[in-house]
C-alpha cells in the first residue's frame, strides 16, 4: 500500500503523474485555499504534506496529523511551516521549488536531515 499524500492545492499534471507513482493522493477539490479546520481534518491519515506558501501549518495542524513523516513546502521558503515543532515530532521539512517540485522522495528520511538550503532538502537527488 502506498503512503498517503495529502495536496493542499493541485499540482501542475506532470508532477502529479510522478507523485502518483509513489503516493495515493488525496488533493484539495476546491479551488481555494483551504481553511485551517479543513486541512486539520484532511491531513489526519496523511504520511506526507504538499502545501503551498499560503497554507499555514502550525503545531495544531501538525497534532492533528499522527502518522505525517513529511512536509514539503511547494515554494521557496519556510515561513509558513513551524519547522521547529516539526522536527521536534519527527517530521522531515523540505521544500519544492522549481525542477524539485516532482522529486518528492523524502518519506522515509530521519529528521535530522532537514536543511534550510532554499532550493532543496538534504534527501533529495
């Protein structure tokens, strides 16, 4: 069985026909940005998090999801992310800008390989 991939927005296809080679997606049907409560209640049988710079994933939304091993950032930044917490439970915090967005591989890395290099994590090629 596939991990579970949770997308706070839809992705351009191609990185969605590479996600799905790893993942089973669930992805945000609206096209909106969703409320807190709503990825609160998306995110709880989540493995892995795509989100985007307007989603804020603070340490309520980060309790509401058990099983969450990472979280990746589609843009540039972190602002958005309580990295700190996240590292704390043992998530790994990358992010996707660019020719990485499709290359999100990084299920299965310990936390401590979190990286604050803007242009990609430590555990992607």
């Amino acid at each position: 069985m596939k991990p579970l991939l949770f997308l706070t927005r839809l992705l351009p296809e191609p990185a969605i026909k590479l996600l799905e080679d790893n993942f089973t997606l669930k992805i945000n049907p609206y096209n909106r940005s969703l409320t807190k409560q709503e990825i609160m209640e998306n995110i709880k049988d989540a493995d892995a998090l795509i989100c985007l710079l307007t989603d804020i994933i603070d340490k309520e939304i980060i309790d509401a999801a058990p099983k969450l091993k990472v979280i990746s950032n589609y843009a540039v930044g972190y602002n958005n992310i309580d990295v700190e917490y996240a590292i704390k439970c043992g998530i790994v915090v990358c992010n996707t800008p660019a020719r990485t967005h499709a290359r999100f591989r990084c299920r299965s890395v310990p936390a401590r390989s979190y990286s604050p290099t803007p242009n990609r994590c430590n555990c992607c090629p």
